[in-house]
C-alpha cells in the first residue's frame, strides 16, 4: 500500500481506441509514456492483466448508506465516510462524486439537516489527507421538499460542488409513475403500508407546487455558481425540453426510450445505471440501460447503489452489445463522466494525464481489482 510505480509492464493495456499488450510509464505522479512490447527498462509486472484508468463516478448513494445502515440508525460521520471511500477505492473508482440528498421529505424519510454532518465528514477527511480516492459533491436535490433551496444555498457557500442535480421523486410520474412499484421501493425499511400510504399521499399534494418553486430557484443558484446541472428520471419530450432550457448538461437514468432520444439529440449526455445493465433491466421498470446501449444513445455509466457494478458493467458491455468495443466500454466509466463535468486531467491512457490507474484480471467472466493507483501511488 502506498507504494509508488514507475513503470507497469506486460500490461494489456486498454487506450482510447484499441487493447494492446505493453507498458506504461509513471513520472510526477502523470502518465509520462505508453509503448508496445516489452518495457525499457523493468518494472512492476502484470503478468497479462489489463490496465485501465481509474473509474471516475459521478452518482453513488453509497455514502448515505454507510451513514445510515438501518432505520433510525446513525453511525459515526467520519467512520462511515473512511469506510465508504475504502469500498469506492476496491471497486476501482478513483474520483467519485458523494452523492448527497439535500432537501426533507414531507413524510420525515431522508437524511435532512444531517447532511451537515456528512459534509463536515468529507472535509475533515479530505484536509487530513486520509482519502485514498479523490472525492466531490454531487448534491441531489429533491424538489419537492420544503427546505430544499435554503439548504442549498448554505451548502454551496460553505463547500466545494462539482455537480447538482435535479429530482422530483413525487409518486406518479417520472421514475415512479407506477404506484405499486413504489411502494415496494418505499418499503424497504420495513415501514408499514399505512404509513407509507399516508406519506404518499402528501407527497402527491405538495409535490407540484414546491417544484414549480424550487426548480427555478436551484437552475439559478447553479448557473450562478457555475455548477454543472443533471436532469433526474426525465420520462416525456416535455421533461427533456425543460433541461434543455435550464442549460442541463446530463441526463442521469431517463425512464423511457423517448426521453432519452430527446436528450441525445438536444446534445445532454445520457446516463444510466451499471445495476439496470448487469441486472438486464430496471428495478423500477423502466427502460433497460441495454436498450439504450443498442441504439447508441448510452454514453456514462454509474453505480448508483452497487459500487462494484461499475467496472462489471464495463466489461459485460461489450459482451452485450456488439457495437460496443471494450475500449468504448471503458469510456462509459472513464473519459466520458470526466469530460461531462469538466476533469480533462483523467480518464484516459495518455501522456501527461494524471496516473490514475486500474490492475484488472478477468475470472470465470468477473473482472476482478488486483490494484488501484492515484496519482501513480497505491490506494488499493
């Protein structure tokens, strides 16, 4: 652990446009060369296992569940947030963005004020230097929430934000227009049907006119802080043509083919799930990740729940979709989410990039982590 590299040979390793066996050199913490063959001079051996760039993440809410792993249970900030960037570090994923819901439910679910506490968490960590991965902030901000701007607001002048972005999870449209399906979903912490019930049902009575408020309030407070802004489950062309005029950059997990149709020839990238596509569709049914990779409409890959479908996923894409090779596939969780929100110094196999790197070995069809290097030092 820790360990700096110099020189990784007898790689395979995957480049922007093709898989070659060779090395790749290290200087500075950047990559400083890649060649064919055998290396100059000797170095870390790979024996044969693929080399590919750190994954970069931009949607996880793993954070949240290392903070909260069961009802009404709170566990230590910093403790979860070391464990949770341990987790993010062995799934090959050396930029993530933390996930962080702003915003109450009207039911009492959600993390509410407590963000602060997560923040102040990541700050710590990250000034100490005890990160292996380097983290930024994703705040998901739920619209129909009563405190959703006032809580945003505050964040974003106390704390670094690479990325907002906008949801309405208000049962009956977008990802939850089918009821059942989300009742199930909100039943996960063992509420009872009544009072999942209840809370649906003030959901749906408030949700319209605390977006109609938010909205417009939050696309505002990003442009002024020159935030990049994700559309969130949009399902008609109606939701798409709403991004568009709000300056959304990324569509992240459209609900229907349509919309995502719209939202790639409205120039927003599109993407989707890692567990839809190993899973061969949505848990809320709603169009598969699969689908949307056929027709050429897929470009970024996320782990939402499951950290380690990521690099899975990049490596079944292939197998999936023919037209898919597995240097594109790679790119769905590599240049394509760094270049979405703005980080050209990663997420490629080129001279000068930042040396975040990847040791990846294939087993009974399962690509497995051997080691992860930041910056050209070892995290994991």
């Amino acid at each position: 652990m820790n360990g700096r590299i110099e020189i990784v040979e007898n790689a395979r390793l995957v480049l922007p446009d093709r898989v070659e066996a060779g090395w790749l050199a290290v200087a500075d913490g950047r990559i400083a060369q890649t060649g064919t063959g055998r290396a100059p001079e000797r170095g870390l051996d790979c024996d044969g296992d693929y080399l590919i760039p750190g994954l970069v993440e931009l949607h996880t809410d793993h954070l949240e569940s290392h903070y909260a792993p069961r009802p009404g249970v709170r566990w230590h900030p910093l403790g979860a947030v070391l464990a949770y960037d341990a987790q993010i570090a062995a799934s090959g994923i050396t930029t993530v963005f933390d996930s962080l819901r702003a915003g109450s439910d009207p039911d009492g679910s959600g993390l509410g004020p407590e963000l602060e506490a997560l923040a102040e968490a990541i700050g710590q960590a990250r000034a100490e230097g005890l990160f292996r991965v380097e983290h930024r902030t994703h705040l998901r901000c739920e619209l129909p929430s009563t405190d959703v701007v006032d809580t945003v607001a505050d964040f974003v002048a106390r704390y670094p934000v690479g990325l907002i972005s906008l949801m309405d999870h208000t049962p009956g449209q977008r990802q939850f227009r089918d009821i059942a399906k989300y009742y199930q979903y909100a039943g996960r912490g063992g509420r009872s049907l009544e009072a999942i019930q209840a809370g649906t049902a003030l959901k749906i009575e408030r949700g319209q006119a605390l977006t109609a408020v938010s909205r417009p309030a939050l696309v505002a407070l990003a442009r002024a802080h020159g935030i990049p802004l994700a559309s969130h489950d949009d399902t008609t062309p109606d939701d798409v043509a709403l991004s568009r005029a709000e300056g959304v950059a990324l569509a992240e997990f459209p609900t229907t083919r349509e919309a995502a149709q719209a939202s790639h020839a409205a120039g927003i990238t599109v993407m989707m799930g890692a567990p839809n596509l190993i899973r061969g569709g949505s848990h809320s049914g709603n169009v598969a990740a699969q689908d949307l990779a056929d027709a050429g409409l897929l470009s970024i890959l996320s782990s939402d729940y499951v950290p380690a479908s990521l690099l899975m996923a990049a490596f079944q894409l292939p197998e999936r979709v023919p037209g898919i090779d597995l240097p594109a596939a790679i790119a769905t969780v590599t240049a394509n989410p760094a270049r979405a929100t703005g980080l050209d110094d990663r997420g490629r196999l080129a001279p000068g990039l930042r040396a975040d790197l990847v040791r990846v070995r294939v087993a009974r069809g399962v690509p497995v982590v051997r080691a992860v290097w930041r910056a050209g030092v070892r995290v994991a």
